[in-house]
C-alpha cells in the first residue's frame, strides 16, 4: 500500500522520503506502544526488517543527489594558472554552477514542502545531506568561484557554501 502511494510522487527524492518517513513512523509506533513485542511473536525479524527497509529507502534518497553532484564533482581536467581559464573550461565552469543553481533550487522547493514530523529522523537526514553535499561543492566553489570564468560572477555565483548550508536547513520545512 505504502509503495503504491508512493510510486503517486514523480520525484524520486520526494517518493524515497515518503517511504523513509512511513516505515520510520510505523516502527517508532511499534516501539513506542510497546506492540513491537507483540507482533515480534509472529513476525521475529520485524524490527530488522524495518531497520533494512530504512536504510534502503536513505541510500535511495541519496542517489537522488548525484544529479547535482554531477555539475561540482569530476573537475579535475580543468585547471586554473595565474587565476585564469580556457576558453572551454570557462564556458564549463559557467554550466557547472548554473547547473548547480539551478537543482538545489528544484530541490528545495520539492523537499521544503515535504514535512517529516520526527525531529530525530528530519534533522539526521538534514545533517547527512550537509555531510554528503557541502564538502563537494565547498572544494567547487573554492576552487572556481575566484576563478576569471565570466565577466559577471554574480550571474553564476549565486550560493557560498554558507547559503548552501542554510538552504539544506529549509527542507523539510513547510514554513521556512
């Protein structure tokens, strides 16, 4: 029932953080009312079960960051001498944070509208993607937001790892 709900959300990030939530919820239910020990009687390894379910559902919800990994990441054919690029390696570095600008921003508004009600679970998730996101495009931004790409870098400058940091804090938070 749960998967069929959540094969209703088109983005894989949104429709991983359902089934993350969900079991996360039905679990801490189980524990908080004391019936995990009850249905452990029939069903042993439910709490495993569970545990493996969210687990799964986590590292499905961190694939969906490869997308804008892709635009920091894999740079390291294009060199900055004296503060200056190539032509083409400008033109890549342009693509690069506009590409950037551009998915965090569809990202937080798809995931600041999807609330988690558990701190513990909302908060861990906010905390893994600033472990897994902000070293990645910190090294980015220090590397080429200095760079001669472009005669305006605030057209494509458009977020210091700090504001990236507190974008990552927006999600999973209707009012932010």
């Amino acid at each position: 029932m749960l998967i069929n709900r959540s094969d209703s959300y088109s983005e894989p990030g949104v429709k991983y953080l359902f089934r993350l939530n969900n079991c996360h919820y039905v679990i801490k239910s189980l524990q908080r009312s004391a019936l995990l020990d009850i249905v452990s009687l029939t069903e042993p390894e439910c709490e495993n079960t569970y545990d493996e379910m969210i687990a799964s559902h986590k590292k499905s919800y961190q694939q969906c960051w490869n997308r804008i990994l892709g635009f920091i990441v894999n740079l390291d054919d294009v060199q900055v001498v004296n503060g200056r690029l190539k032509d083409k390696d400008r033109n890549i570095i342009k693509e690069r944070f506009s590409g950037f600008n551009k998915e965090i921003e569809e990202i937080l508004k798809l995931q600041r509208g999807y609330t988690i009600p558990d701190v513990e679970l909302r908060e861990g998730l906010k905390r893994d993607n600033k472990e897994f996101i902000l070293p990645k495009y910190s090294a980015f931004y220090d590397k080429f937001s200095q760079s001669s790409f472009t005669k305006n870098p605030e057209k494509y400058v458009k977020y210091t790892p700090a504001q990236v940091s507190a974008m990552l804090d927006r999600f999973f938070d209707v009012a932010a």
